[in-house]
C-alpha cells in the first residue's frame, strides 16, 4: 500500500497489485487498470467545471489568490484570537475554546480548498489560465 502526504494528512492507497501473474497478464491487467484511471480523469475533467459552476471553467491566479488571502486571514483571526484570550494569563473558557476551534476550523477549511484547487489543476481536472 502506497501513501500520499498532502499538506494535513495522509491519503491512502489501496490497490491490489498482484505478483503471481505471467507477464503478459500482467501487461494485460495493466492495460485495463489504466483504461479505468484514464475513464476516472475524463470523468472528472468534464465534471468538476459543471459542478463547480458559476461559469468557472478554469483556474487562473486570481482564483488562487482569493484562496490564499482567504486562508490567510482566517489563520490570521484564529491566531490573534488566541493571543487576545491568553493575554492576561487566565485559563481559557470552554465557550472560549470553542470560539478558536471554530476559527482553526475556518483556517483548516480554506487551506485544504487552496490545496483542493491546486490538485485539479495538477491533475488536469480544470485548465489553469495564466495571466495575461
């Protein structure tokens, strides 16, 4: 089993992969499995723009930017947040504690949506148009 590391977390991979094949079964068995990915991509590229709507048919570096800024500044209200909580050295509240969990929660979010974009575009789900 193969894993990969995303910014947050690990993705497993499970695929039976057997070995005990000749190998011209194995060429054949490949064939298909790659068939079936390639069915996946296709699958996914006309998908994803129709899903995502509001005309979006490709990504381009504004749309990567709100993202970032977004994420930025949620990190950011969950960051000061805390700081203004412990600044006189008390224990934070648990109403407290669910206010910053609310705040990482929005960081979280935003950050694996950056990410999410920068997938799709790597993968060739959704064209990246640079600017001009």
């Amino acid at each position: 089993m193969s894993t990969s590391v995303t910014s947050s977390y690990r993705r497993s991979r499970d695929h039976f992969e057997p070995t005990d094949l000749d190998p011209h079964e194995q060429r054949r068995l490949r064939g298909q499995l790659e068939q079936i990915d390639y069915t996946a991509f296709l699958s996914n590229r006309e998908v994803i723009p129709q899903v995502m709507g509001l005309g979006v048919r490709h990504a381009d570096p504004e749309s990567f930017q709100k993202l970032a800024v977004a994420a930025a500044t949620a990190r950011a209200r969950w960051v000061g947040e805390a700081l203004r909580m412990t600044e006189t050295g008390h224990t934070i509240r648990p109403d407290e504690a669910r206010r910053l969990q609310e705040l990482r929660l929005a960081y979280d979010e935003l950050t694996e949506a950056y990410e999410g974009l920068r997938r799709l575009v790597e993968r060739g789900y959704l064209p990246y148009r640079a600017a001009e």
